[in-house]
C-alpha cells in the first residue's frame, strides 16, 4: 500500500490528451512539492516534472504538472505511442521523514 | 556527463548480507545528496535511503531500519548500502539516484541503470 494514491492505469489514443492524478495527504502534498518520474519498459526512472510544475530540460513541453492541496495531476497532452510508460508521483512526506512514492499508473496507448 | 553505476547485487539467502555500491562520474560527487530507490519485480517505486552529502544526515524508510546502512566516501566518488538480515522481501532492483534541488523542490534527476538483489534459500 503506497502512502501516495495513483490509478493503476489509463490509456489513450495518439493525439489525445490524459491526466493521471496523485492523492496524499497534509503531511506530504500538502505541505510539500511534487516531482513525476517516467519509466519507460526495462529502463530506469527519468525525472519528468519537479516542484509541482517545473520541466527539465529536454521533456516536451507537452507533459505538464499541477497541485492543488493534497493532490496533484500530470497531463500529457497529444498523446504519442513512445510515451507508454509508468508514471510514478513522489513528494517528501515531514511524518515519514523520507520521499513516498505513488503506486505508479500504467500509460497504455491504444 | 553524469553516470551513476550500481554494483554489488545478487542471489543471497534469507538472513544473508551484501554490500551495493553506486560509483559516480560526471559531476561533483561531495556537493550532492544521495538516495538508494528499490523496485521489487513487477512493482512501483520504494524510497530506501538518503544520505546528504557530508555524510551528516542520513534518514532510511522504516521497512529497512535496523538492517541497512548507507554511506559514501567522497574521495572515492562511491556510494554504498550495507544490508544485513535480508529478507525475501527485500528482493528489488536497487537503484541510486542523485538528489539536485531547485524550484523550492528536491528531486531526483540522476538514476543509475539498477542492480538486482534476489533473496532466496
């Protein structure tokens, strides 16, 4: 049971636009920023959004991040078939002493 | 280029030891914090450890407390994780990852290509 709350999966078709929510609590989205993680198939995790809404250098400006309280979305807009991953939230939990993750959410293009 | 290159993994049985290693190239080793993430076959993300970069704050999820213990010597660019009375449980892709911050954020934007740990008699 993760301490971060994600849907298991979503899906859509190349061109449309997805969001996937990430639902904590005060003592971490409420009082902390957070950061979005892809994973792509049999890779690593790639920092995708930090602090809420802010994109690294070189992530298309077509994935974007919101929070609002003790939750928080990433959207992905014009949807591609190379973004078909897993999307983890994160965020520093002040009770935990540590980051929690969500459970992550399964991005199928159909 | 920053890299950061697990090593140490491996089959180990319940109760067992080993020790992970994470060298890092690319960047000033001794100016960033640095986390140990696992992932558990066919499973999400699980935060394990941080240590900051003087070696003066270390923090572990309470799943390991106890039984692992990071560390780093600066010198050498290393990072490590001692674990001790492992568990089937603890059987994961042990990722490092470096901590940068900005944006009023921390976050990891470095992570390492991973080492398996399988715990199994």
């Amino acid at each position: 049971q993760s301490v971060l709350t994600q849907p298991p999966s979503a899906s859509g078709t190349p061109g449309q636009r997805v969001t996937i929510s990430c639902s904590g609590s005060s003592s971490n989205i409420g009082s902390n920023t957070v950061n979005w993680y892809q994973q792509l198939p049999g890779t690593a995790p790639k920092l995708l959004i930090y602090s809420n809404n802010q994109r690294p250098s070189g992530v298309p400006d077509r994935f974007s991040g919101s929070k609002s309280g003790t939750s928080a979305s990433l959207a992905i807009s014009g949807l591609q078939s190379e973004d078909e991953a897993d999307y983890y939230c994160a965020a520093w939990d002040d009770s935990l002493n540590g980051q929690v993750f969500g459970g992550g959410t399964k991005l199928t293009v159909l | 280029e920053v890299q950061l290159v697990e090593s140490g993994g491996g089959l180990v049985q319940p109760g067992g030891s080993l020790r992970l290693s994470c060298a890092a190239s690319g960047f000033t080793f001794s100016s960033y914090s640095m986390n140990w993430v696992r992932q558990a076959p066919g499973k999400g993300l699980e935060w394990v450890s941080y240590i900051s970069s003087s070696s003066s704050t270390i923090y572990y999820a309470d799943s390991v407390k106890g039984r692992f213990t990071i560390s780093r010597d600066n010198a050498k660019n290393s990072l490590y994780l001692q674990m001790n009375s492992l568990r089937d449980e603890d059987t994961a892709v042990y990722y490092c990852a470096r901590e940068n911050y900005g944006g009023n954020s921390y976050y990891f934007d470095y992570w390492g290509q991973g080492t398996l740990v399988t715990v199994s008699s």
